[in-house]
C-alpha cells in the first residue's frame, strides 16, 4: 500500500518538527524544505528533527525562488502540503517590511502555482495568524471577525489568505487557512517573550543570570499548546471539503500570570528578578485577542486539552535540562 507523502515548509521550527513527527507516526513519507545553512549546521538548525532526522527526506531549496519550489514538488509529488514557513516574528519597525511581505506572500503562490500545475489533487494547509485580526473589532474572534491588521507579518497573512481562498474557489485547489493563536513548547523560538521567560528563569534557578527584562506585563494572549495546533493542520485537511478554521483556546492568559506561573515551577518570586524595559512595549489592544475554536470543534471534533500552566512547566524543565547539559 503506496503511503500518503506529505511536504513541509519551515520542517526545522517548532510547528515543522512537531507535524513531522505526528506524521511519521501516522505511516507518511514526509518530506521538507530547508536552506542549504541548515543542512550545513545540523546540529543548530535541524536539533528539532533529531528524533525523526533517518525518517524524513530533506530537500535544499528556496521557499522566495519559484523555480526551486517547482523542482522540489515535481520531484516530492505530494499528496498533502503543509506551508508553515515564514517571516514570522512580529515586528512594527519599518525595516524589514518589503521582505517580510515579498517572502510571506511569494513563497504561497509559488506553492500554490506549482500544486496548481504538478498535483492539483495535493491537499493544501496555509499557516495564517491571530495576527491577521489586529486591532479586532470584537472578542473572541472567529472565522466571520473581520480581519484588520496591523502588522506588516499580519498583512502578509491576510493576503496570503486570500490567496489560497483564490485557488480554491478560481482552480479548485483543496486549500485551507488555519488561522492559529499563539501555540508554546521547549521549542519556541528565543525570540518569542514566552520562551524568553522560561529560559531567562532556567538562567536564574541555575544563577548564570539575576534579572528578566520585559515590557507590558498586563499584555494578554491566548496561548496553547503547539502540538496540538499541529494536529489540527492534519485534521483540517482529512475533512470532506475544504475550509478555513481558528485554533485557539478560548482562554486569556497575562505575560505577568506566565511569568508567576514559570518562577513558581523553581520556587521563586518573579518580583524579586523583574526589570521593566519600555522598548519592549507594543501598541496596546482596545479588543482582546481571543479566538473561537467551535467551528473546528463541530467539523472534526479539535479542542484544546493541555493547559498553560503544564506548558509553562515543561518549557521551564526543558530549558533548564538544557543549560544544565551545557555546561
């Protein structure tokens, strides 16, 4: 029995590795897209896919070059795509705008023109953003809310969207949109405040640091757990037909209730080690950030089951796991 053949961007980050694992265990041949540094630095830059690395097929390509997409899926020939690659920290600075929305948009039509061409049965999973609300106009936010962004990686996101809603409707592509609200684990990357905190209070418990520098504390976000958002990319195209769908938890959490939450896994008090730092502050939001999952779980049966505070835990212990191995 021939098996389902899956192919991943962005493979080597947090989402990449956990979707190839699930995927591995579910009997595919996967397949993903990294830059040729990643195969030149493994032990950096694929230390996520270490507990798949002899079951997996990498392929050194380009996500912003059309033709290298093209020979990647004519070769691959997959039956499902997963488009999780992408300029994907969250910046308001002016600086990197042109990049941000040339590779988010162009990598998406790249893979959409070449499944288009090569495989128009490839089933197609679009990784959209919490992002693309913005400013929300109401709270909790589902498939209906407006979007109204207001980053240029959220921009990039709602035009990417429409994209893939454009083939779906104009090329009959099975295409999908999950649109996903924050999503934690060990693997986070550095840049994010919530793996900041967590390995900023692993430095602390093993005294390499004495203090944490943040900005909003009363900054709030819906945060899950990100190997179960990856399930629901799985999930959204096993459907009859398809659609576009919010991941989230339905659940609002502070940075300073993350941060309790994190120093109390060492036993200490995150007040003793806290230094507020006004860079690091963002736009305030009038309309909270919270997602509304309903649709997804009506359709194929995804609700959210780990809570933030077994999360926080496990990227406390992980991180301080780490360090310890270090040094």
């Amino acid at each position: 029995m021939k098996k389902n053949v899956a192919l991943i961007t962005g493979i080597n980050g947090q989402d990449g590795s956990y979707l190839a694992e699930f995927l591995v265990s579910k009997g595919y041949d996967v397949h993903g897209i990294v830059q040729r540094e990643a195969i030149e630095d493994p032990s950096h830059r694929l230390v996520n896919l270490r507990g798949v690395a002899d079951k997996i097929t990498l392929h050194v390509g380009s996500v912003d070059n059309h033709l290298s997409i093209y020979k990647i899926v004519n070769k691959v020939r997959p039956d499902e795509c997963y488009h999780l690659a992408a300029a994907s920290f969250v910046s308001y600075s002016l600086d990197d705008e042109l990049s941000v929305l040339s590779s988010n948009f162009n990598s998406t039509h790249f893979l959409l023109a070449s499944i288009k061409e090569l495989v128009p049965d490839c089933r197609f999973y679009f990784a959209g953003s919490s992002e693309m609300f913005g400013d929300a106009e109401v709270s909790p936010q589902n498939e209906t809310t407006r979007f109204n962004p207001r980053s240029i990686y959220g921009i990039s996101k709602v035009a990417g969207h429409h994209l893939v809603a454009n083939y779906r409707r104009h090329h009959n592509l099975f295409a999908c949109t999950g649109i996903l609200y924050n999503h934690e684990s060990p693997r986070r990357g550095y840049e994010f405040v919530t793996r900041k905190i967590t390995s900023s209070v692993a430095k602390i418990y093993l005294k390499q640091a004495d203090k944490i520098e943040l900005g909003n504390l009363d900054a709030r976000r819906d945060w899950g757990y990100a190997p179960e958002y990856v399930e629901a990319m799985w999930q959204m195209l096993k459907c009859d037909a398809p659609d576009d769908y919010v991941i989230a938890t339905g659940e609002q959490h502070s940075v300073r209730e993350f941060l309790e939450m994190a120093f109390a896994v060492v036993g200490l008090d995150y007040k003793n080690y806290m230094q507020i730092n006004q860079d690091y502050f963002r736009p305030d939001e009038q309309v909270p950030l919270v997602g509304d999952y309903r649709k997804a779980a009506t359709r194929f049966g995804w609700k959210p089951c780990r809570k933030l505070v077994d999360i926080v835990h496990e990227m406390v212990q992980s991180d301080i796991q780490q360090l310890d191995a270090a040094r």
